[in-house]
C-alpha cells in the first residue's frame, strides 16, 4: 500500500515585535497621520502604492530618494489639505480604472461627486465607478474620498463598514479638506 504524504509549509510562530517588523518592511516609509498612517511602497524609483494604516503602525524613515520626497509630500498634506502632489507613479490599472482615476482627479478640494455623477460623466455605472475607486493604488494623490454615495459617505477602500477604520479615514479627509456641505457631526452618523 502506498502512502501519500501532504507537507504544508507552517509559518514560524511570531512575537508581536517580529511581526510588526515583518509589516513594515513592506514600506519604504510610513508617515504617521491623525487617523493612523500612511505607508508608502516604492520601486524602480517610482511611488508604486500608499496604503492607510491602522494606528498601530509607527513612523518609518524613509529608504531612498522617491520614498522620501513622497513621505514629505504626504506629510504636507497632512497639514495643508490644498497641498499639490507632483509624484512619479508607476503605471497600474486597466484603461476603465484609469479614467475613473482621471475624472477623480479633476474634483477639487472641498467637494464632492457621486459614484453616479462620475459614472454619467464617463458613460459608465456607479457601481463600476466604486470598484474602480476601491482598486485606485493612490489614495490622496487620486482623491476617491472625494466620491460619496448619492445618500451620505458610502464605502471606501472597499471597505463598507460604516464603524470600520476605512471610513473613519475617509471622514478625517473630508473634514480635513472642509467639504461643502458635510459637517463633522454628519460625518460622524
């Protein structure tokens, strides 16, 4: 009788410290924000994602040039919300993705569009306007908290948890960019 053996990879037991370490050294820098942070990833010398993070995560310097221009552009809009990013971004998204990004982009600070306004501004569906959002590498430089549910904030990040830390970030942005028309208490039901 023959006997079949399954080997399964076990991933090493990690103390709280190690992975913590093992996170942020996806980063090439992480630039702490009122709402947690911000962590940066960079290769062949462009910016190639921002993430937001949970407050757990700490500040991590910058490792090269890019990383380091983006960890001050960022902190810089963290200050002054009308602050210009001038990144060099990798290329990502499909064709579709990319002009919802564009269209997203052209929202100034201090309003906002529904998923069905950019949607019938591209010929598109809001649904599909949402999950391009939600794919939009990044957040920040391409605005998507600027885009809203035609009945209050709507999703984020695709996260849809009206308590989760998603959209906690995105009603710090639009309060912090004073949003026409959405007040702190209101962003806060």
């Amino acid at each position: 009788m023959m006997r079949l053996f399954s080997f399964v990879k076990k991933e090493p037991i990690l103390n709280k410290e190690q992975k913590e370490s093992r996170e942020t050294g996806f980063f090439s820098a992480i630039v702490e924000a009122p709402f947690g942070a911000v962590g940066i990833r960079c290769e062949d010398q462009l910016v190639s994602e921002l993430v937001y993070l949970p407050p757990r995560f700490q500040e991590k310097a910058p490792v090269d040039k890019v990383a380091e221009k983006a960890a001050r552009q960022v902190a810089s809009y963290l200050l002054d919300p009308d602050f210009q990013f001038k990144l060099p971004l990798k290329e990502a998204g499909t064709a579709f993705q990319t002009r919802v990004w564009q269209a997203i982009s052209s929202i100034p600070r201090g309003q906002v569009l529904t998923y069905g306004q950019i949607a019938k501004h591209i010929r598109s569906a809001p649904r599909a306007v949402g999950q391009a959002c939600g794919a939009n590498w990044y957040p920040l430089v391409i605005p998507c908290h600027r885009v809203t549910a035609a009945g209050g904030l709507g999703g984020f990040a695709h996260h849809d948890d009206e308590t989760g830390f998603h959209l906690g970030v995105k009603r710090w942005l639009l309060t912090h960019e004073s949003v026409a028309g959405f007040t702190q208490e209101a962003l806060w039901k």
